[in-house]
C-alpha cells in the first residue's frame, strides 16, 4: 500500500480513532498524541495490513490502554474536567448513541472511576460495537475474561455517580466495617451497609440469606460477620477497600463504593492478573 493510500486510509479513519482515545482518556490533548502515535506506527509497520481500520483500532486501543495503566502506577488524576468529556457521537452505533451522551455527562464521574482493563471493555464493546475476541486480545486477556470485565464496568455505570463522603469519612467507613467483621457485629455491619447493598458474591449472600430467610443489608452483613480477620485496610485503585494477603501476596481484594455515608456495593476481585494491575496500598 502507498503512502498516499495509508494516509487516505488513516484519515477516513481518524475520526472514530478520535472518538475512541477520546472516552478512553477523556482528555482532548491525550487523545490527539494516542492517534498520532497510532499514525507513526502504522507508516512504520512492515506488516501485511488486511483490515486497517482494525489495526487502527487495536493500535490506538492499546495505546490508550498503556496510559491509562500508567496513571494508575502514577495515582495522578490528569483527565479534564467532565464537561469537557463530551465529543461527537455521529458515528457511534445507534444503539450507543443515549449510552455516549450519558457517559459524556452525568457517568462521567463513575467512568473515571473504572480500572483501565474494565474501562476499556466496556467502551469498545458497548460504545462501539468491537467484538470480545479482539477486545481481549488488545487487554492480554481471553474474550471471556473481556466480557466479564465490561460487564462488570457496565454494573458500575448503570448504578450511576453516587454521592459519596469525603475520602477521610470513606476511610473510616471501611475500617469500621473490617473492625464489624472481625468482632461478629451484626447490628454494625447492617448499619454501614445501604439497606440494597450490591455484592458481586450475590450468589453465595443469596444462598446464605434463602436459608436463613434474610436479603440485602442483612445477608450480607451475615455473609461478612465473623469474617475478615486476615483483612488489612487499603487503598484500593485510589479509594479506601480492603484486601487479603496472606503470606504478603493479594489473594482477595474488594472495591467500595457509597451511596451517601453507607456502603453501597462491594466488589471482591480474587483474579491475580487483575489484581497485579490494579494499584493497591496498604493504609496503617
């Protein structure tokens, strides 16, 4: 292929590489330097291109994917402002186009929030309809593992931005919930959890509270009492979470978020791939 027609190729293109880097990164400037990137490798790529918009998307998808993991090993907040998150959906899916416009706004927030494997997953997916067998193989993943990670970001958007406290009360928070746990306090344990807490071990909390006949707050308060006495306090992808180390390796980490001053969802990741990505501290 001639220069002129990989340069006619990458402009018809450029567009939905924008898009793309874009909502990945959220930052205009951080995208236009992904896109960019994705032009030189592709002038310098001696490799027989069948698909080019498919390169151009695995490419760019990657290099998004090396930012952003580079600022969670940063734990530096460089996207811009939400407002300034919202671009062009006219060529998005259909489909995709209420789910964008909702991202670009109010899921902003929440967005931001998400790994860098879930982020992806769920923006090439659910946005731009790129299938799970390419998505895992931009993230190192297989294409059930991609699936589950959008899925479990897609959870995360729909439940919507929530009001939380400040990091210091969050903190709190935790630690009195692991110091509930391990000293078998029911009644603390249901008073830090929102009364329809989400725990993505719903099954086992399910099956604990059919046969004792609880639901929400108080199967999972049942679920954790007694529980945690190996659990440490942490800094988990940049909140306040708890994880399990034993023999000083993370075999169990959980993500908090609140709705208000209770605890509204709990996510425990036990995937060690997962995990060696994820940017955890221990808190004293």
């Amino acid at each position: 292929m001639t220069d002129i027609s990989l340069l006619n190729e990458f402009e018809a293109n450029r567009p939905r590489l924008m898009n793309i880097a874009r909502r990945l990164l959220g930052s205009a400037s951080d995208a236009e330097d992904a896109v960019q990137d994705t032009w030189l490798r592709l002038v310098s790529s001696d490799a027989i291109i069948d698909n080019v918009g498919g390169w151009l998307t695995t490419v760019v998808s990657r290099l998004c994917l090396d930012r952003l993991r580079s600022r969670k090993r940063r734990a530096e907040d460089t996207l811009e402002p939400a407002e300034e998150y919202i671009v062009s959906t006219t060529d998005l899916p259909d489909a995709a186009r209420d789910l964008a416009d909702a991202v670009g706004d109010a899921m902003a927030q929440v967005i931001e929030r998400l790994h860098p494997a879930e982020r992806v997953a769920f923006i090439l997916h659910d946005m731009f309809d790129v299938p799970f067998e390419t998505i895992g193989t931009i993230l190192g993943h297989s294409s059930a593992s991609a699936r589950q990670l959008a899925s479990r970001a897609r959870r995360r958007v729909q439940s919507g931005p929530l009001a939380t406290p400040a990091r210091e009360a969050r903190e709190a928070a935790v630690s009195a919930f692991l110091r509930a746990s391990r000293q078998g306090d029911l009644p603390g344990l249901i008073a830090l959890l929102a009364p329809d807490v989400a725990f993505n071990f719903d099954d086992v909390a399910a099956r604990l509270g059919s046969e004792q006949g609880l639901h929400g707050a108080e199967a999972v308060a049942h679920f954790f009492s007694g529980r945690a006495q190996t659990a440490e306090l942490a800094m988990v992808d940049g909140d306040p979470g708890i994880v399990i180390a034993p023999a000083g390796t993370i075999a169990l980490a959980l993500r908090i978020s609140f709705a208000g001053n209770r605890i509204a969802a709990i996510e425990a990741i036990a995937d060690p791939a997962f995990i060696a990505e994820m940017a955890i501290r221990a808190l004293d």
